[in-house]
C-alpha cells in the first residue's frame, strides 16, 4: 500500500457517478492551477483512493513504485493546467520540465548586471489595476506560469556563484545582492510564497529581499510570520484612500479598502520592513496622493529597515508614475511628463515635509558581473519547443540554456523550430521564426 502526500497539491474526484462522463480526478497545483487525471490512468498504477485533500493511496502497489508513476504521470499534465482565477491556460515549470528560467521577462530569473536580481515564480492577479504593465488580472488572455520553488533556489543559486566567480577576497558585503520578488501579478498567488522568503533570508549573498504585493491576501498570521525575515521589504500598493476611487483603480469592485489599511497599520506595529507604493495616474487619484502621504505619517516609525532600505523617512513612501507600456493597460491618453511628475512631488515634498524624490542610490544598485549572452541579434538559431509564451500564438523554444519567445508560432511540444535573434537585451531573448 503506498499513501503519497502532497503539500502542494489537491485531489477531488470528479464524475463518479455520471455515466456520461469519464471518472476523473481532478488536482489541484498551489491552490490556483487545475487540471484532471483519468480514473483509467491512476488505476493502471494500483486502485486508487483519496484519503485527504492532501493524500492519494495506491492500493497493492510498493510506495517507490507508486511515487515514481504517479510523479510521471503529473508532469505528462503539468503543461496542460487551468488557472482558476484566470480561466486560462497554465504551465508549471520544475526541474525535470527542461524549461530554463532565464531567457524570459515573465518568469524565472531577470538579470540585468546589477545588484538587484529579479525572481518570478507565478504569473496571475486577483485585480486587474487600471494601469497595469501587463494587462494581469480575471480577464487576462495570457498563458500563465507557476515555477517550482526548489527548482528556482538552485537555479539562483548558480548565478549568486558565477557573480561572485572572481570576488573569492572580497568582503561578504561586496558579495551581496538583493532579490526582487517582481511577478506579473500578486505574489501571494503563491502558495509557497512565504516559505520562498524564508530560503532567500537563509542565504549570506543576500542583502535585501523586495516585493511587490496589492496586499488583499496578506494575513496578519503571515506578517508574524514575515517579519522575523529581516532582510524582507514589502512595497505595497495603495493607490486611493477614497473606497470608490480604491475599487475604480483595482478595476475590482470587491477591493476591500479597509482590510488593506488595517493590514498597513498592523505591518507598521511589527518589525517588518515596508514602503508604500502608489502609482500616480491622473483623473484617477490626482487628489489621493495628499491623503496617502497624511496617512502614512501617522503610522509608527520604522525601525527595522534594511540594509539598502530607501533613506527617506520611515515610514518609506515611493510614488511612482504611470507609464504606457505595449502590453499594458492604457487608463489615460498621455502619462504626465517626468520633469511635471517631479514638480509634483517636490511641491509634495514642500507640504507634507517627507522625502518622496527617490533614486537608484537609495536603494544601493550597483552594477556586478555580467551573464554572458549564448546568442546575440541577428544569429540563427534552432532550438526546441518546450511551452506556449504567455501571448497567444507564440511559442517558448530552448536552447543553450535559454528560452526563446517566438511571436506568431503555434506551440507543438518537441518541435524543432529555427529562428533568427530579434532581441538579447539582459538575456531576455525573441526570435523570429525561419
């Protein structure tokens, strides 16, 4: 008898007594992909039963044996999920996908030969903000993507030791870099996402852990929990403190407002590092950014920031300014001019006596060893097809350690597709195909 438990995974059985529809089990991956496994398939393993929402049992079957088929038996799904929340297609990426992490700006790994080094384990939104960069959210047309964690600490692990390949003499300090948890979406989509922070905080080549979150899933057990990562800094989202206004930026009608600032106001009590982030996209919170800023002021002063934290005033505020990106939404006509976007926060600044102008050296960027590029634009290259890229009609290649994104290119999995190089810029590369 083998009894397989899985942290990460959900069963339910699906269609057991609709004769009209084959028996399924349908499985659910970190809470928010599912996908359906014939009864056939897992019986030809051993009989089958759901203990627990957690555990499957193969009846008269060794536990390796059962473990080992049923491990296959997943990754033949893996490519073939559904986000819940999206209703699109999903992929999940682990260690025996033969997927890199790098060589995409939507998962994986981004490095740009700086100190700051970013790490994408999930793709997907429970909002769909109005001035979103990559148009996230319920009504996304998108591919989404979910990446295995232990996977994604090795992988950054191989890079922390070639960054640092020639600094065997340098001090610890020379040596450190900070992680960007920068997903297209909301981070705590993830399930294993706090669990994610606690291995980075392990890690001495770490300095500063960074995130971005819209902070509706936070839970005050999960900032107990965060904030003994000191190394962690949250720069979260608050965009109105209007209720209606808040909703209308979400593009959620559901934004809860009130859980948000209570969550601010609880973070702030803790030794939890944060900044607070708003975008400023006018006719939508022109006259928000005043509230925002009296707002923060009355929460308790900081006194837990990390090494490279912003050197503004604690609490930290960074207001940043919406820009038009292709893929993204487009709230507004013209995004304000950067030299009136600046007049606007020193006048800002003038009033409420906080610092808001903030650059790359109060965060400590600072440029380290550059990835080599296997491939550089115009080359040509074959590679194969490993996954569909996040937009329709395009397919995710490998090659030489790399994923390529070849636009107007259906996904068949194995295929050998040639492409000439369009892009390389900080190893993110696109292809157009031969």
């Amino acid at each position: 008898m083998a009894k397989l438990r899985f942290e990460t995974l959900q069963f339910r059985e699906e269609n057991k007594d609709d004769s009209s529809s084959p028996a399924s089990i349908t499985i659910i991956l970190l809470k928010i992909f599912k996908f359906s496994i014939l009864l056939k398939d897992l019986q030809a393993i051993g009989p089958v039963n759901i203990i627990d929402k957690h555990t499957i049992e193969f009846v008269d079957t060794f536990e390796h044996k059962a473990r080992k088929k049923f491990t296959g038996l997943l990754e033949g799904h893996y490519s073939n999920m559904t986000n819940i929340i999206s209703k699109q297609q999903a992929t999940y990426v682990h260690a025996n996908s033969n997927i890199p992490l790098i060589g995409n700006v939507a998962f994986g790994i981004v490095y740009r030969d700086y100190s700051i080094i970013e790490l994408k384990p999930i793709t997907s939104c429970n909002l769909s903000c109005v001035y979103c960069s990559v148009k996230e959210g319920k009504n996304s047309q998108k591919t989404d993507v979910v990446v295995q964690m232990e996977y994604l600490l090795d992988e950054l692990d191989k890079l922390l030791v070639f960054i640092n390949k020639d600094k065997a003499d340098k001090k610890i300090e020379e040596k450190q870099v900070e992680i960007h948890i920068g997903v297209q979406g909301e981070p705590f989509l993830y399930q294993d996402m706090v669990l994610l922070i606690e291995e980075l905080q392990k890690n001495p080549l770490i300095h500063t852990i960074s995130m971005d979150s819209n902070y509706t899933l936070v839970t005050k057990q999960m900032i107990d929990r965060l904030e003994k990562c000191t190394k962690l800094r949250i720069n979260i989202s608050l965009d109105a403190m209007d209720k209606q206004k808040a909703k209308d930026i979400a593009n959620a009608q559901n934004y809860n407002l009130d859980y948000v600032l209570d969550l601010i106001r609880y973070t702030a009590k803790s030794k939890l590092n944060y900044l607070i982030a708003p975008v400023f996209t006018p006719t939508y919170n022109d006259d928000e950014l005043a509230k925002i800023i009296e707002f923060v002021k009355t929460l308790p002063t900081n006194t837990s920031a990390t090494p490279n934290a912003p050197s503004n005033s604690v609490p930290t505020l960074g207001i940043q300014n919406y820009l038009p990106y292709k893929a993204g939404r487009r709230p507004i006509k013209k995004p304000m001019p950067w030299d009136k976007f600046y007049d606007m926060l020193k006048k800002l600044e003038d009033e409420h006596k906080v610092k808001l102008i903030l650059n790359k050296h109060d965060f400590n960027i600072k440029p380290t060893t550059p990835l080599p590029k296997p491939f550089k634009v115009g080359d040509q290259v074959t590679g194969i097809s490993v996954m569909s890229d996040r937009f329709p009609n395009t397919t995710l290649i490998r090659a030489k350690g790399r994923t390529i994104s070849v636009p107007d290119t259906p996904f068949k999995k194995g295929k050998k597709i040639k492409v000439e190089i369009t892009r390389d810029k900080h190893n993110i590369f696109t292809g157009k195909r031969l």
